[in-house]
C-alpha cells in the first residue's frame, strides 16, 4: 500500500519508513493512506473472525506481524446497564479482553512490527502502566529489549507485574506521566531507541482496529455515538480514523459522534472543549483514581480535539465516585470487570444522559478500555473486605444473613 506520515497541522508530508514522531513545525504526524488505490471489498470480510491483523491491507506494514492474536474482542448488548442508565440500544467493547488485559495490545502489535521493518534495535515508552505491560510482551514476543519508565508509586500492581514479568528494563521516576514522557522522548532521539507512546503514529494504526470491529460486527453499521475514557488521547484519535477511513471506503454511511471522558482531577480537553478551543492548558498536577488516564498534558490533544468537533462530539467530566458506581455496576448487572479508567465512559453516559445531552434512543458504544485485575489495589479499597468466621457450617449461615 502507499502511505506517507503527513503534519496535520501544515501538511508536510514525509516518507513512511523515516523514523520520526512529530514534524519539524511540531504539529503531529497521521499515517496517510492511499485508500483510493487499494483493491478492497467488504464482502472479503464476511465470515472472517475480528483481529487486529484481519484488516492487514488497511494497515501500513509490510512485513509477516509480531502477533499474539490481539483484537477481536467482545461487543456486548447491555441490556440490564441500558435500562438502568435510561438507554434503548447500549453496546460494550470490551477491550480489557485483549491479550495483555487493555486495548494497548492492537497498537503495539502493529508499532512493534514497524520497529523491525524500521531496523530499530530497542524499544521504550513511559507509561502509566498499560503501555508498558503491552510493549514488555510485544519487545519480549519480538526479541528485542525494552525500556519503560513510569511515574513512581502511581501505577496499578498488575501492571507492574506484567512489565517486569516479560523482562522489561523498568525505571521508576520521581514525578508523574508528563515528566517520564519528557525524558523518554529525549532519550529515545539521544540512545535511538524507537519510541512507541502515542505520540507515535503506527500505534494508532493498530489501535483504529477498534472502529474497524465494532462497524465490521454491526454489519458495516456505525453506532451513533462512542464513549471512552481520555488519558493521552491518542485512542480516541485513533478510532476517528478508523471511521474517517471506512466512510472514504464508503462502508458506512456516517461516523460516529466521538464522546471523551476525562476524570475531573485531570481534565485539560474537557476545558478546552467547554470554551470551543482548539488546544489545551496543561493540568500541572493530575490526579484521579483512574491513574491510566492520570494525565495532565496529553500529546494528542489537538487529534482528539478535531476528532470531537468534526464527529459532533463531545467531552465530560467524571467525579472518582461516579467512576466506582460505574465500575460496579459494569461487574455487577453486565459480567465485565473493567479497571477504573474504563469505567469512565459508562459513568460519563449516565452523566450526559441525565443533563439531557445525549438523546436516550441512540444506539450507543461504551469501550471499556483495561481489565479489572490490572488494578486489585483498587478493588480491596473500594468493596467490602471478606468476612472471616469460624470452619463450620453454622458460621457460615450466620454470616450469610448478616452479608
Ligand atoms: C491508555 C489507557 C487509556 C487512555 O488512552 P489514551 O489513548 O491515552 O487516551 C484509558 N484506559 C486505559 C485502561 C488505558 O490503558
Ligand atoms: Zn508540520
């Protein structure tokens, strides 16, 4: 396929085997995809089970994929949520069900397979835990080595677990997200380590799957609207243009209104969006039980911006406690356990639901992005603990009554 990366803020274009992040002017780089010239028809896709790499010929890579068999996650009719929220038609994306636990995985797969293609020897990225634990397997599956820096103290225990485990070099730094992406970025230009934060466009080539399988399993029928959390931005972005390009393709009739969630303790596009801006403040000091998307300066701010405006969109805070009732009641009326980032797109429906702005007919897609056992921590502090009692059956019928 013919691809270049272009600026989407000045329109220069580069070749697509060039190593590089943003362009010269600063603006952010897109993966420009002959759509026009590719041969492609949709019933190719008929019968054919949901995978990242089932849409291989509408992704820029050349070589056979570093795979684990990422994507193809379920959509889940939520029929029990629906009717608590006040919604006809509401749908799940769980993608907390993908290899390593998060949505991370279908951006590393395609942004590892380009780091060989690119002849890169090391990978890296800060993270608040997700990226890494999906780059330590994608580096690990790869054979090459990897380096993860994440802000100290603040990143879930599974996470963690899953980037040591898969024999990451790991460094904890003494300051949040914004500052481990600052010096990763620097030491990825100085030491040639090729960088695969968001900032990176090919990860969210992999990552626009996401629009691809819930359209292809719809019956090539966009939803009305997606919900998903915010952090760095990049996967709303992303999934924009998974839309953007099965509309080019003329598979859909019209792209879905994407609708961001940040938590208020870290909610710079939500102000941007309040005030119709087109970039953001950066929030100095982020803070939210959500730590995936505890992030004050997102780099793809102005992507996921557009991608609002130019869908009919919107962005909305969430408080903590309205992420953990969204939390419970995901686990609790639908079987899907979610870390609490990504209960913030359930908990930002209700919320716009009940202030009127999202109209309760739509057929509406919630993307759930982490799995609930990335955060156990979490979970002990926010339900009620085990009750101990003594080993016969007395006890624990008496228990029971008190539960
Ligand atoms: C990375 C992540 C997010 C945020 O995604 P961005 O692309 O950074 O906006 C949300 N939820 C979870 C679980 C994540 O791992
Ligand atoms: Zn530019």
């Amino acid at each position: 396929m013919n691809y270049s990366l272009r600026c989407i803020r000045c329109g220069r274009e580069y070749d697509g085997g060039e190593v590089i992040y943003t362009c010269a002017c600063g603006g952010l780089l897109e993966a420009l995809l002959d759509i026009s010239s590719l041969e492609i028809d949709k019933r190719e896709y008929e019968g054919v089970p949901l995978s990242v790499w089932k849409y291989k010929k509408l992704i820029p890579i050349e070589r056979e994929p570093i795979t684990i068999k990422e994507g193809g996650t379920p959509l889940y009719r939520c029929k029990r949520l629906g009717e608590k929220i006040g919604v006809k038609d509401l749908y799940v994306k769980h993608e907390g069900l993908n290899p390593t636990g998060s949505f991370k995985d279908r951006g590393m797969t395609v942004g590892v397979t380009k780091s060989l293609e690119l002849g890169m020897k090391t990978v890296a990225c800060a993270s608040t835990g997700n990226t890494s634990a999906s780059l330590a397997i994608y580096g690990a599956k790869a054979g090459i080595p990897v380096v993860v820096l994440l802000p100290g103290g603040k990143v879930a225990l599974g996470k963690v677990a899953q980037a040591l485990m898969h024999g990451a070099k790991v460094i904890e730094i003494k300051g949040n997200f914004d500052d481990a992406l600052e010096i990763v970025r620097r030491l990825c230009d100085e030491e040639k380590f090729y960088l695969l934060n968001s900032i990176n466009p090919y990860r969210l080539e992999g990552q626009k799957t996401i629009g691809y399988e819930v359209a292809d399993e719809l019956g090539w029928d966009a939803p009305d609207r997606i919900i998903l959390p915010v952090g760095n931005a990049g996967n709303i972005s992303a999934i924009y243009k998974g839309f953007r390009e099965l509309k080019e393709l003329d598979w859909i009739d019209e792209i879905p209104k994407m609708t961001g969630i940040q938590a208020e303790g870290s909610a710079p596009i939500v102000r941007a969006f309040r005030e119709r801006k087109r970039d953001i403040v950066a929030e100095k000091k982020p803070e939210t039980i959500a730590t995936a998307i505890r992030i004050g300066d997102p780099v793809n701010a102005v992507k996921a911006l557009a991608a609002i405006y130019e869908s009919g969109g919107m962005a909305e805070t969430v408080t903590d406690d309205e992420i953990i009732v969204a939390q419970k009641d995901l686990a609790r009326l639908e079987g899907i356990g979610v870390e609490p980032a990504s209960a913030t797109s359930l908990a930002g429906l209700k919320k716009l639901v009940e202030k009127g702005e999202i109209d309760r007919d739509e057929r509406i897609v919630c993307i759930t992005t982490g799995n609930l056992m990335k955060d156990p921590e979490e979970v002990v502090n926010v339900c009620d603990r085990p009750i101990e009692v003594e080993a016969s059956l007395e006890a624990v019928k008496k228990a029971l009554k008190e539960m």
